[in-house]
C-alpha cells in the first residue's frame, strides 16, 4: 500500500514535469505561428524564455543532484526539445554548463584527494581529444539527424541507469602494466567506514579505448559524459566508486572545455541561453544539495529516469520529424 | 608513507589552487557582464530583442536558426573575431566564458614546473599534449564543414 502510494507520487511529479514542457513546446511553436500570421515580430518579449529557461534549469539542478546525474544530460535533451532554440546553441549551452558545474566542484575534489589527477590527466587528453572531433561532427551534421542520435542516446543512457550496477570497491587482483608506470594509484579515507582504503586501476588500455568513444559522444551532443566516465573507471578499471564518481566530475572539466571551444569559435554560443541556464542549474544544485539530506535517492532516481526517458523520446520523434 | 600518499599531491593542490580562483573570476565575469548585456548598458551588436523575433520568409526566430545561418544574418564574425566586438554588451559576455575555457590550460600550465621538478616525464609530456590540444581547439583553426 505505502509501497503504491509512493509509485503514484513518483509517477504525478513526473506526469507535472512532462505537461510543463509539453506546455513550453506548445507554447514556443503557438508564438511563432501567431508572429508568423501577424507580422515578423514574435508575438513573446525577450525576456520571457531567458526567464522561463531560468526556471527550468533551477529545476533541473535540483534533479541533477537528487538523481545522481551531471546538469548537461538533462539539460540538452529537455532544452533542445522543448524550447524554440536551436540544438546547435543548446549543444553549445550544454557543454557549458557541464564545464561551469564541473570547474565549481573541481577544486573541491583535488584538494581531498578524491578526484585524482593521475587517473584524470591520460584519460583527459584521450577524451578532450576525442571531443573536438565529436564536436565538429555534431555541428556538421544536420539537426534532425543531431536528434535522432541524441534521443537514441538518452535512451540508452535510461538503459545504463537502469540496469547497471556499481560496487563500491571493485577487486583489482593485479594492476596493468600501463598504470604500474603511470603510478596510477592511491589511497583515500572512507569515512563511512573509519578506514582508509587503498586503490589501484587494471585494463587501463580498454579504458582509455573507450574514452575515445565518450569525448566523441561529449562533444557531438554537448552532453556531459559522467553517465559514460563513471561506469568506464569503476566498472572496467575498478577504481572504487568515490574515486570514480569525483574523478569523473573533474575530468569533465578538461573533456568539455575542448569541445566547447570549437562551438564557440563557431558562433554555436549564445550568452542569453548560456548565463541563464549555468545560474539557474548551480542555484538549483545547492538547493538539491540541501533537499538531499532529507530525500530517498531511489524514488527520485527512477523519476530523473523516467524524465530522461520522455526527453529521449521527445528528441528520437523530434528528428524523427514524428512530434515537431 | 601512507600518511603522504592519503594527501593530495604538491601537483594536486596547485592545479585546484589555480582551479579555485579562476573559477570564481570566470563566474562573477559571466554574471556581471550579463547583467551589463540584459541591462542595456551597453548597446548589443545583435539587438537583445531580435533574437525571438521570426525575420520575414522563416519558420522560425533567430535563435532557432542554425549557428552557421545565424552568424550570417548578422555578419557576426567566427574564431577570435568576437573580440573586435567586446564593447557590445553581447560580446562582452564572451570575456568571462573564454575565462572559464580557458582555466584548464592555465592549471595545466602551472602543474609543469612541479611535474618537471619531480622528473616526472610521462605526465610532462601529458601535460605538454593536454596543453597543446585546447590550444587547438581554442585557437579557431578547426572549422566544422557541411554546411
């Protein structure tokens, strides 16, 4: 009965969430049908979407932190397909804001020892590489194509999310040649625990392998790839799960600085859509924060799937040209 | 010895040193400048209020044109061309983001010095590519095609 009665509560937050952006949508193409019969003008002041993208991207900060997510997943996906902007300056806005959320945590992390710049610093040059070409491909290629990749690409990350496991302190019986000489190891306090737990890395050559095909996916869809980091470095290359989540978190700020300089050389950045929405997602982060100590973390991360879900599914029937 | 290696290293703390103050700049200069932008304060080289508008023959507003299309219209310059047009409250915007793009090469910068003391070569040479790879991409070379 209790078990129901929070399913029901999950499913009418999400239902709420979904009818506000169908609403934006409706309301974004109603106003341009309207400004098209009347005149070229839009029938909307300016201020009216920087406003209502404030609004929505304080809300997705405080998803963003209770659902165990990065700002940038939920962001391209539900901006790109809600709102009258283009995907190029979401993409844009998106890397962004995964770069502003990911310098603020940076310092943080490194000073406790979390985030490790040894394990950061190879994987940051194999995928901040990687972004540029992923970068230049997404800009390159034609929006609709860009929503059917992305919506296919939420879709799958729902699918990550939903199934994948994660362990605390994998078992690394033997470290690879490769991280042996890149001293990639350490030793952290687990406070949960009262003890300090030693860490070390294997299939480091598979690891970075596969960072080639996150910092192109980064880049293409303006995405912040903690979704694809966290998985690589715990799972594969068994650093245990702090070390991988923080290490993540900063990686992002080196991956996503490339990428976002190859939108911004080509004009696929707009400070109207950018400043918005960073204020609005790091606002919303440190009220998520606070909303955190008192919330269940399960009920909130299957209803930050399941908006995931829609948004994939609203961008997949978007190029699709199936729900314009 | 596990004393030591429980801290971060003497490279760790410099780069989130540099990280730290470099941040909070880039931020408040995202901020302020877009207060200045919104605020009119500064005349904006593509007026505030056009960017919703729907020009004459389109189906959408400006800001749903593609980058390329947008650039265009306005004849708004690519690459570093956007720093010709600092004293326009829109481009003025651009200074606190080249800020935040622009931290990661200053920390790797000041990791060097630390890394090369510590004849840690594999990581120099990391660094050295890190720092020549966002250069790469900063300086507007690479062009996307396509369109």
């Amino acid at each position: 009965m209790i078990h129901s009665r929070k399913v029901l509560r999950i499913l009418i937050v999400v239902l709420s969430i979904m009818v506000l952006f169908i609403s934006i949508s409706a309301f974004a193409s109603e106003t341009q049908d309207v400004a098209k019969e009347t005149a070229s003008a839009s029938t909307t002041p300016w201020w009216v979407w920087p406003l209502v993208l404030f609004v929505v991207t304080f809300i997705l900060g405080i998803l963003a932190v209770l659902g165990g997510v990065g700002g940038g997943v939920l962001f391209v996906p539900i901006v790109g397909g809600f709102f009258p902007f283009n995907i190029d300056f979401v993409r844009g806005a998106g890397l962004l804001v995964a770069l502003a959320g990911a310098l603020a945590a940076g310092p943080g992390l490194l000073k406790r020892n979390l985030a490790s710049l040894r394990l950061a610093l190879p994987v940051a040059l194999i995928a901040s590489s990687a972004a540029i070409v992923g970068a230049m491909i997404g800009l390159a290629l034609k929006p609709n194509v860009v929503n059917i990749l992305l919506g296919a690409t939420i879709l799958f990350i729902v699918l990550i999310m939903g199934t994948a496991k994660k362990s605390d302190f994998p078992k690394v019986p033997k470290p690879d040649n490769l991280s042996q000489s890149l001293h990639i190891m350490g030793i952290y306090r687990e406070e949960s625990l009262g003890k300090d737990i030693e860490w070390q890395v294997h299939r480091t050559p598979q690891g970075l392998a596969l960072f080639i095909v996150i910092g192109v996916m980064a880049g293409m869809f303006g995405l912040g790839a903690g979704w694809a980091n966290v998985p690589v470095l715990n799972l594969l290359m068994g650093a245990p799960l702090k070390i991988s989540v923080a290490t993540s978190k900063f990686l992002l700020s080196i991956t996503d600085t490339s990428a976002a300089w190859v939108y911004l050389n080509q004009g696929a950045v707009l400070p109207m859509i950018v400043v918005p929405s960073i204020v609005g997602i790091m606002l919303g982060s440190i009220v998520g924060v606070k909303i955190l100590v008192k919330s269940k973390p399960k009920a909130i991360k299957s209803m930050v799937i399941g908006l995931l879900f829609f948004a994939g599914l609203r961008a997949l029937l978007k190029g699709l040209e199936i729900w314009k | 010895m596990t004393e030591d290696r429980k801290k971060a290293s003497e490279e760790q703390l410099a780069y989130a040193g540099v990280l730290n103050i470099g941040m909070w700049i880039g931020l408040a200069l995202l901020v302020v400048t877009f207060i200045v932008y919104i605020s009119g304060a500064l005349p904006s080289y593509v007026p505030i209020e056009k960017l919703s508008e729907i020009p004459q023959g389109s189906n959408v507003p400006y800001w749903g044109m593609r980058a390329h299309e947008l650039n265009e219209v306005f004849n708004i310059p690519t690459g570093w061309g956007w720093t010709s047009l600092v004293g326009k409250g829109d481009y003025l915007n651009f200074v606190g983001i080249a800020m935040l793009g622009g931290l990661s090469i200053l920390c790797y910068l000041a990791i060097l010095p630390i890394l090369i003391r510590k004849k840690d070569t594999s990581y120099v040479v990391i660094a050295v590519l890190e720092v020549a790879v966002l250069l790469l991409a900063a300086s507007g070379i690479l062009k996307a095609g396509g369109h």
